[in-house]
C-alpha cells in the first residue's frame, strides 16, 4: 500500500483520541516481535491510530566494522521497498512505515538532508493516514532531528538503552541527540533504573520508571502446547536461549564455554544470527535452530531446561532490562543471567552470575536441582507485567498528565 499524500479531515484516532507516532529502534519487518515499542503500540492501536516509523539507523554498517554489514543493509532495503502497509488485518489503525534513508551519517549536513528526507515521508503517511498533531514517542535518538520541528501534543523519549554506548555507535554524536531528548521531551520512560539515577537531573523531573512488560497469556500456555519437531528430536537437558544471536549484545565465548565444560547437556540457540556460527561445528551438543516467528517462541522456551542470558559484560548492558528475562519466568523455567541491574529485583527467583566460571556452575546447578523456587512462583512473580497493562499505563503517562496539555506549535523544539 503505497503512501498517497493528500489531506484528510479524520481525526487522530478512533473517536476523540489521539494519534501516535513512534519512532521504532527496530525494525517490523525483520526483527523479533517482542520488543517493547512493538508489543506496545500494536495494543494502542486497538483504541488510537498509530503509525510506527522503522528504525532510521544509527550508523551505516561497513566492512570491518559491522558483522554481515551486506546482509544488514540487504534486509534494510528489502523493508523500505514495503513503504506504508497495514500489516495486522483485524487492527486497521496500525500501520507502519519504512522510510528511504540515504546511507550518509558522519557529516551534518548529511544528517540534515535524511532528517529532512525522512519528516517528509513521516509527514505524508501521517495526512493518508489521518493523523493530526500526534503524540511522538521516540526510542531511536536519531530521530531527534526529524521529530524537532514536527506539531506535536508531546513528546515521550522510550530510553529502553543507551545507544550511544553501543559498540558501532558514533558516541558523540548520539549522546547528543540523547541529550536534547531528555531535555525536550514531555516525559522519559525509563526501563532502566540505573539509567533513571544517572539521567533523571536532564529530565526537568519528567523522567519516570516504565517497566517492561511480557505476553503473559502465551508464553503461560506454551506448556500445554506440542514441541515444535526440530526441538522434539534434541535430548534432554536442554540449556536454551531464544533472541538475536548478536555478537555485540550475546557473549558467543561464554556459549561455547558451557557447550565444553557441561558436555552431558544440549545447548540450543534459538534466533538469527547475525554474524558467523561456524565456531560451534565442532559440538556435537550444540544446535542452532535459526529463526523461528514470535508465536512459536514460547514453545521453544518451554521446552528448555534452564533458560540462559548469556549478556557480554558492557556498559550497554549495565542499563539493559531484558524482556527476556520475564519471558522466562513466565515459561516457569530456571534462569541463570549475568549479573545485571535490573535483574536483582528477581534476586530470588533466579541465579545470577558475576563471570564465566560462576555462570557455567550456576547452569549446572538450575540442571541439578531446578533452580529457585518452583515453576508455578515464577510465573506468579511476573504475572501482573502484561503488556495490556503497560499499554494502559503508557496512555496514562501520555495523555493524562497536566503537563501534556498545550499543543506544540510547528518549529517548537
């Protein structure tokens, strides 16, 4: 469905409410469904028109720098050809766009041309769509220059990471587009509560806790469900691991390292990978299933035995709140996690591992002895983090609040 830009007389959204527009840090089309801007704005759009706008990108994947930098720029090409669709036939108020993006990001004046570039696209599939004056929720900080000049009811800065602590990131120029977001925007959501201490003096007291949520219903249910055939034929125990298999975010030495040292167990990795997985050919207890669409994930993951966040130890991952994490509590499996944050508010109902030699015993204990608690208490802890109510929450923190009032008049930053 291609964008025609004419104007419309609807209004924002179903009835008097209000539209949105979120600038995702991800991509619908070829990245995992469970991201939380993904989760969220699917639900909002039940009830509000939403447009979600693919990830604009950071930085350019080169040679030497980005692993499959040919694929990744492939897959990106292969989004933006979709321009706007409707991809959820029973939710007609959501729709996404992927916008043509020039592959420049090093030089102003680049960064100028695609923000401009880019607004207009935004611009277009907004008056097609019947959006007027829209709540902006931004997740990627490049999307800074775009959203500035845009009429707006408010803006909401997602801060589920700090991306100018990514490895590929130019660190400069995107902690300045995070500067400015913290300090222009409405409300900061943050999941992170180290990242809330350290940022919450640029907020102007606007930044709040926003936790992430968890698809509670399916993956509770997973258990009653049939192991998808190629899980089937892997024995038991199976220490397991669903998500992008990226080698800026998964510790791929740490992986081999329980593939070694725990050879009586199967290790299973479920998800694309990103860069290469010849190192594990020579394991026989090692299986990478590859990609597998969100709604079989849940039986994937409950098949496993201990499920595992095998995190590279970063300053990234300091401020990270791995939705997997519920995830896994939700299946009721035990869990063993580097020693995150954001994990210790599940302190006892999980292992959590300081190294690697402590993250290979803490597996093999959870294989021993099942981990913390039972089954049934781990799902309970998560229980009332559904994204239904996180969405109810984020409609709260975006409409209601008295500081949310005034419309922001086009060229306001």
């Amino acid at each position: 469905m291609a964008v025609a830009p004419q104007p419309s007389s609807a209004p924002d959204g179903p009835g008097d409410q209000p539209g949105y527009i979120c600038f995702a840090a991800v991509d619908w089309w070829y990245h995992n469904r469970a991201h939380s801007e993904l989760q969220l704005m699917t639900r909002l759009a039940r009830t509000r028109k939403v447009l979600l706008v693919n990830s604009i990108g950071m930085r350019m994947p080169l040679p030497g720098r980005s692993t499959k930098f040919m694929f990744r720029i492939w897959r990106k090409l292969k989004s933006t050809l979709k321009l706007v669709k409707h991809p959820i036939p029973d939710t007609p108020n959501f729709a996404v766009l992927s916008p043509l993006i020039l592959p420049f990001y090093s030089t102003p004046w680049a960064r100028k041309l695609n923000a401009v570039l880019v607004r207009g696209q935004v611009r277009a599939a907004q008056r097609w769509l019947g959006i007027r004056d829209p709540i902006i929720v931004v997740t990627i900080p490049t999307a800074w220059e775009v959203v500035k000049p845009m009429r707006r009811r408010a803006l909401i800065f997602n801060r589920i990471d700090k991306h100018s602590s990514f490895d590929e990131a130019d660190e400069g120029y995107i902690a300045a587009m995070e500067h400015q977001l913290l300090a222009h925007s409405d409300v900061t959501l943050f999941v992170s509560k180290a990242l809330l201490d350290e940022e919450m003096p640029e907020t102007d007291g606007h930044g709040v806790f926003f936790d992430h949520g968890v698809d509670v219903e399916r993956f509770d249910a997973a258990a009653t469900l049939a192991e998808p055939e190629d899980l089937r034929a892997i024995p038991h125990p199976r220490i397991g691991f669903f998500g992008g298999l990226d080698d800026y975010v998964i510790d791929f030495d740490l992986l081999e390292r329980l593939a070694r040292d725990i050879p009586d167990a199967q290790l299973v990795l479920v998800g694309e990978a990103t860069c290469s997985m010849e190192r594990f050919d020579r394991y026989t207890n090692v299986h990478w299933l590859g990609y597998k669409p969100y709604a079989e994930i849940p039986r994937y993951g409950a098949g496993f035995d201990v499920g595992i966040l095998p995190r590279l130890d970063s300053k990234w991952s300091k401020y990270t709140n791995p939705i997997k994490l519920k995830e896994y509590l939700a299946l009721g499996i035990p869990v063993v996690t580097r020693d995150l944050p954001e994990a210790h508010r599940y302190a006892e109902w999980i292992r959590i591992a300081g190294d690697d030699d402590a993250f290979v015993a803490a597996t093999a204990a959870a294989l021993a002895d099942g981990g913390p608690g039972t089954p049934s208490e781990r799902k309970r802890v998560v229980a009332g983090d559904t994204w239904d109510a996180r969405t109810d929450e984020l409609i709260e923190r975006c409409e209601n609040a008295g500081n949310l009032s005034g419309l922001r008049p086009r060229g306001t930053a």
